[in-house]
C-alpha cells in the first residue's frame, strides 16, 4: 500500500502526509520535505500543516454546542450579533453554516497580525452583497469568521478558548495548535508550487493571513490528530452520534449538499463527508503560500483518507483533490 499511494503523490506532484484509514485503522504514509533546504520529512515528529478549511467543521460542532446548550438557535439572525452589517435581520446562523448568508469577502490578509476582534473587524470591513440570504451557496471563510465572533459574543471567551476547552482537549489531541501558540520546538512545513519541478517558490503561511482566518483556518496540526477530531465528533468526547446526525442534517432550505463545515455525499453506496482546504493565494507565487488539504471520509470514520499536502500544481482543482481521494481510498 505504502508504495501505491507515494506513486499516486508523485504522479500528481504533491508533497505531505497523508493518513489512510481502512475499517478504523490509520496508517501514516509521507512523501517528500517539510523543508526542503533543511531536509526535514514530512511526516517527521512535530511537524505540523495548516488546517486550512479543514478547521470550519471544529467551528459548526462549536456553534452546535451553543445550540444544545439553548443559548442559540439555527434560526437566530445575525443582528443580534453584527446589527450594521447588510441584510443581517434575515441572514440565520444556519445561513452562515451552509454558506447561503448572501455575503463574500475576498480570500486575503492584512499587512499588519491581528488580534481576534481585529480579524473579525478587517473581515467586516471587507464584506460585499452577493445575493439574498439563502438564495444560492457562495463559499467563503467570512461565514465561519462571523460564526467565530458571535461564539466570542455567546461564551464572552475568546473562539480560542472556547474551542480549546470544549472540543481540542476532549478529543485528546496533543499536536494541533492555533497560530499564535505553536510551540518552540515544533515545526511548521514550508509550502512550494509545483510548476515545472519540485520544491519551487519556497513559503509559509505568514501570521497575518493565519490571524485573520478565525474559525475558517488559524490552527496547526497532524492528519492524525484531526482524525481523533473527527471521531470525536461521534464517539461521545465532543458530540455523540445523534448530535452529529443533527450536525449534518441542518435545514432542509439548504441550497448544497454542505452541512456541518463538510460536504456530504453517496458513493458507492457509502455515506461520505469530504472538505477541500486550500491556501495558495490564487495562484500568487509569494504573497501566498500554497497548501492544499482533503478529507474524504465516511461518516462513521472507518475508511477514508485526510491528506495535507505542503506541494501542489496550481492546475490542480477540487474535482482532480476529489479523483485523487477516490483513487486512494
């Protein structure tokens, strides 16, 4: 197996770690450097990816806590929270989760690192209208940022802490951090273009885009932390299984088959969850850096795969990163 999926990697040119999970069982398979110049392996103790938008699922089970906790409900509307922002009397906290708020924010950073209310203000200050609320799906991280801001709101606690004490240390990870709390002796990968070799464009994710990512992208981890995550969101340790099933059912006014900060579909007659997390600046050789992350899992967390990749083509779309799950699994 080891040899077929570095074969898979390679032939697509990406770079990173990638956990396979068959009936329950993980196995960790890496391909290539963390640093490239220091030769550190992927995969090499205390080396950790960004989450990306692998993170937004962390963020929908925090806001379902608040609901079971009947301090929210998926119907309450954003001018309870944000009132000055358009349209905010009828965008729902099930809009924000399913990405039908009507809302955009372009998918950058400021100059400058920001605090938590900074991140939330920049991010308001760059908001357009797209559409009405719950007209059509319109992916982007403002939701999840906005969702991370009213949690701070509700809990008086900041997303960090709040996050920290009700799902990171119940699930029992020890190696996914936020931005700003990374220890001195881990290790953050580099990230590279792959555009006609191997390991160009050397970058990292810079503190001020990771800051301004809250909820939507500001942690640090491991494929196998996150997947201790995911379980966690069934087993009992953060959610049980007919939390879960709420989770993900959302509201049946949904425009796609997106719930609970995934994607979830039939295939092969298994009931999958799956997320996409890229951070690769467009295409931009140094503003940004360019990881690419997947889950492609089944909902009770049996089979699947969670790839992070520090190396990819800019060619490559969601629907090749979906192929490549497939073929893996």
């Amino acid at each position: 197996m080891n040899n077929n999926v570095k074969e898979i990697l390679i032939k697509n040119h990406l770079k990173g770690v990638v956990l396979i999970i068959h009936k329950g069982q993980p196995t960790l398979i890496s391909e290539g450097f963390a640093d490239a110049k220091q030769k550190i392996l992927n995969g090499a103790a205390k080396t950790v990816y960004p989450l990306a938008s692998l993170q937004k699922p962390l963020t929908a089970a925090a806001i379902y806590l608040l609901i079971k906790n009947q301090q929210l409900q998926l119907s309450t509307t954003l001018n309870h929270f944000f009132p000055k922002i358009p349209q905010a009397d009828q965008i729902t906290v099930d809009n924000l989760l399913t990405h039908s708020s009507g809302l955009v924010a372009p998918e950058k950073g400021p100059e400058v690192t920001l605090l938590e209310s900074g991140a939330i203000n920049w991010q308001l200050g760059q908001l357009a209208v797209c559409n009405l609320p719950g007209e059509k799906f319109n992916y982007t991280n403002l939701n999840y940022v906005l969702l991370a801001g009213i949690i701070r709101q509700i809990t008086r606690q900041s997303y960090q802490q709040f996050l920290t004490e009700n799902i990171l240390l119940p699930a029992g990870i020890k190696n996914t951090f936020f931005w700003n709390n990374l220890p001195h002796d881990y290790y953050l990968a580099k990230s590279y273009i792959y555009e006609k070799q191997d390991y160009e464009n050397e970058n990292q994710l810079k503190a001020s885009l990771a800051a301004t990512l809250l909820g939507a992208g500001n942690l640090y981890g491991t494929p196998e932390d996150y997947y201790l995550l995911q379980q966690s969101l069934i087993n009992g340790k953060v959610l049980t299984a007919d939390d879960y099933r709420d989770l993900i059912t959302g509201s049946t006014k949904s425009t796609s088959n997106y719930h609970g900060g995934m994607y979830h579909e039939n295939w092969q007659g298994i009931n999958y969850k799956y997320i996409f997390g890229y951070l690769s600046g467009n295409g931009t050789k140094n503003d940004h850096p360019n990881y690419a992350n997947e889950m492609y899992l089944s909902e009770d967390n049996q089979n699947g795969i969670i790839l992070f990749t520090n190396q990819s083509p800019n060619a490559l779309k969601n629907k090749d990163f979906k192929n490549i799950a497939q073929t893996l699994i």
